[in-house]
C-alpha cells in the first residue's frame, strides 16, 4: 500500500532525515562537533585571568650568604648600582623570589611595626644597639606579680618576693647592661602630674619615648587602670607621695597627707592607702612635702617601709634641704633626688632654657634625673620636640629613672 503524501499529515522531520539529502554522514558530523567543543575550550582558556603562582623558592637577598644557584633558563635583572639610592634612604630588605626557573629581585615594603633607628655612628651607635632601648615600644611584662603582693583590706600591697626580688626591680623597664656599661652620659625623666587631665596622659603614654618614667596623681580616676596601660605603652611608672609642705593644712596636697607631726603608725597607715591605689609601679616620687622632708624623724618610719616593700624612693626637687636622699642611702633604699625640675607655670623660653640646662647637667655628672610637671597642657609638646633632639643627640643616652637607681646601687657596693 503506498502512502498519499496529499493525504498524510504534516510533521516535523529528524536531523537524520534533514541531513541525509545533502549527503552529509554522521561522521562528519561527529568531527564537526568535536571541532566545535575544542574551539569553546579555547576560548574560554584564552579569556580567563591566569592563576597565581605561589613561589617556588623564596631566599634572602644577604650579602653575608652567597645567592643560590639560577638555572640556565633564569633571566636576571642586572643588580642596580650602589650609587643610586640616595645616602639618606635606609636600606630595605630585598629577596630573590625563583618561579619557574627565573630569578626575580624584588624590595620588601617596609614594615609599618617596625621602628628603625636613625643613622648613627661610634660610641651612640654601639650603647643604642644594645637592646634598641630607645626605640623599643612593646609592652612591659604584665603586673601584679603574685609573689610581690600581699592582700590587705585596703587592696594589694607591694612586698618583697621571698627569693628576694624587689617590686622596683621587677617593675623597672628593662635597660642591658651594655647600655648601663657605656661611657655615655645618661639623662632621666620624669613626667608627673599625671591622671587628673586625659589629654596630656594620652601625650605622654603614646608621643614620648619608653625611656620617660611617668609618674600619676594618687588622687586620679582609675589609677590601676592608667598604670597599667602605661606599662602597655613601654613606660615605667611611680605613684606621687603627698607629704606635708609648709602652710599645712591652709596649703593642703590633698587627703591622707603624710605629716611630720602625727605618729610612725598614723603615717604607715597613711602610705599603705596610697600604695594600694595601683599596682605594678617601681616606687613612688614625692609631692609637696617641703616640711616633711626636712624632718629625719619623721620620714625616717617611712622610708624604712618603703624599703621594706621592695620600692625605691624620688625626690622631686621641691625642699632645698630635704634628707630623703640621705636617709636612703643609710637605710639601703634606692632613692634619687632631681638635679633639675620644671614646674608648672613657666614660659615656653624659660622651660626651654631649663631643659636646655638638664641636659648639660647630664654632660658635667654623667648623668642626671630631670622632673618635669605636666600641669600645664604646653609643656608636653615642648617636652616631645626637645626629647626628639635628645634621641638624635651623639653625647646623649635617654634611659629610665630605674636605670640611674640601678646605677647608684652598683656604686655603693664597690
């Protein structure tokens, strides 16, 4: 029976059939679509971005180490001449990166935590390498040490730890030895006054170098907390003693004012108040005190517990005839008293001056402990700029006031 095609239904014909009339076999259509993926692949090979290559070697470019062997294949780039770098630039860190058998010397972008010390030379050169103390910003070692506390009612008392170490020792920001060894003469400072104005902490924790001892108001808000975070920022610190000045009580320090006139015991319970006030200072510095100091018998009780804690004692200058200094070398107690101080109030000549004078004290002596108020919000800029110079200074060496203690000691021994 043959098929009407007027009369059979229209449908859709199969590529089979489409196909067959012009002759075209299925293998030829088979290659044409593997032509068709092989091309797509390609394509899409060519257009995406390439992956990274991690390094295959990677090695520092030192002069003390000859550099590794290059393959035939490696292309190096010709070393750039000394005399290119300007003089003033530091040296950065170069390394030989190897990919794929070719040699690449790339610089290493210098690292934002680490702080270089400018260019020196001979004497300066060798101290401030010891140990990169002026330069050194990390934390001091966290405080309170178990053993050099004793719990009271009041809070925490520093002690002596029962193998003999000292809260002043412990505390102190740590200086090598070379650096206590060098000819150098050594300048101290001391910035007070701190705790009662946030700004002018802030300075000096964070714009004045490591080497400054601070040294807070008893009387401020949170002082654990700001000794503390000053031992985060590389400082050292003391607690000021309010003593009795001349006037008393029409010129008053502030509460709990130790007095020459009330007894051992009222005045030990005074001190023990103020030294629980924080924790992990070296010692303490006076304030006020004018006719306390000039009182042996009275300040004799007080020392004597200084020294039995551990702490070391700073006269800030302010009595002309205090006995602190004296009464502490009889008793062993680290104590020092300030060859030069700086109020509050003064004009910025007259505080440039001062410093000016600090610092050839410093030269004369061999070393010397400067106080410095920071009463007055313009005075630690000025304090900045000029410790700035001091750092660069060649006949200079910044160090804490722990280290001009460390220093007395080793002399009384010989």
């Amino acid at each position: 029976m043959t098929t009407d095609p007027l009369h059979t239904p229209l449908r859709r014909r199969g590529l089979r059939e489409r196909l067959r009339p012009r002759g075209i076999s299925p293998a030829i259509m088979a290659f044409v679509m593997v032509l068709f993926a092989l091309g797509a692949l390609v394509a899409w090979a060519w257009m995406a971005p390439p992956p990274e290559v991690a390094p295959l070697v990677v090695e520092r470019d030192l002069p003390a180490r000859p550099a590794a062997p290059v393959s035939s294949a490696a292309v190096a780039e010709p070393p750039m001449p000394e005399a290119a770098a300007p003089p003033s630039e530091k040296p950065r860190d170069r390394v030989r990166i190897i990919r794929k058998g070719q040699a690449k010397i790339i610089t290493l972008p210098d690292d934002p935590d680490v702080q270089e010390a400018p260019a020196m030379s001979g004497r300066r050169q060798r101290a401030l390498n010891a140990g990169s103390l002026l330069l050194d910003v990390r934390p001091l070692p966290p405080a309170p040490q178990r053993d050099l506390v004793q719990r009271t009612r009041l809070g925490p008392l520093p002690r002596t730890g029962r193998n003999g170490r000292r809260p002043w020792r412990v505390y102190a920001r740590p200086v090598p030895k070379k650096v206590l060894r060098s000819s150098l003469p050594k300048l101290a400072v001391i910035v007070t006054d701190l705790g009662l104005n946030g700004s002018s902490f802030a300075i000096a924790t964070d714009d004045l170098p490591p080497a400054v001892s601070l040294a807070i108001v008893p009387y401020a808000k949170g002082v654990r907390a700001l000794g503390l975070k000053a031992r985060r920022k590389g400082h050292e610190f003391f607690l000021q003693l309010p003593m009795e000045p001349w006037g008393y009580p029409s010129i008053s320090p502030g509460p709990r004012t130790l007095l020459a006139s009330a007894r051992p015991e009222e005045n030990r319970r005074r001190l023990h108040w103020f030294l629980t006030r924080a924790v992990g200072y070296a010692g303490i510095i006076t304030y006020a005190g004018q006719k306390m100091l000039q009182q042996g018998e009275a300040l004799a009780p007080v020392l004597h517990e200084l020294h039995n804690r551990g702490l070391m004692a700073v006269d800030d200058g302010t009595a002309a005839n205090s006995m602190l200094s004296s009464l502490g070398m009889v008793i062993g107690l680290p104590a020092l008293r300030a060859d030069m101080r700086i109020p509050a109030g003064l004009k910025p000549h007259e505080l440039r001056a001062r410093l000016k004078r600090a610092a050839e004290i410093a030269r004369q002596r061999g070393r010397a402990l400067l106080v410095v108020s920071a009463a007055d919000r313009t005075t630690l800029p000025i304090l900045q700029s000029w410790l700035a110079g001091i750092v660069n200074d060649e006949t200079l060496l910044l160090v804490p006031a722990t280290a001009l203690a460390r220093l007395q000691a080793r002399e009384a021994k010989r």
